[in-house]
C-alpha cells in the first residue's frame, strides 16, 4: 500500500529550525517517543499532533503534507 499523503518537509529539522531538539521536545514533553518516531519515519500524525506541530512552527497544514496521486 502506497501513502497517497506524505510530509512536503522533513519535519525533524524544521522542528530544530524554530528551537525544539529531540532532547528539548523529550525533556519537555513536546511530543511523545511514538510521536517522535512516526516523524521519522514520515507516518502520518494525529490531528492533534498537527496541530501542535503547526503551532510549534507557524505553518499551515499545506506547507507540511501534500496529496501523491497514486501511480498506476
């Protein structure tokens, strides 16, 4: 299975651009380790977790995730 909705960026390291290292987002209880890994992994967030991501960075869903057309 194919996703058909991915991140645009590597939210990892847009994260560290506006301050939050792993270890801050860890320390502070940012986000969770399961949160966390699906980032790295380009697994989809909950709603919740992008929301808080987008308010973390001030970026709108679209500058975050984009629709793939499912290649036949």
């Amino acid at each position: 299975m194919f996703l058909l909705i991915v991140y645009k960026i590597d939210v990892i390291n847009e994260l560290k651009k506006h301050g939050y290292s792993t270890y801050k987002i860890r320390k502070e209880k940012i986000f969770t380790e399961g949160q966390l890994q699906h980032m790295r992994d380009n697994k989809l967030l909950t709603h919740d977790a992008l929301d808080k991501l987008c308010r973390l960075t001030e970026l709108q869903p679209g500058d975050i995730l984009e629709y793939r057309k499912e290649e036949k």
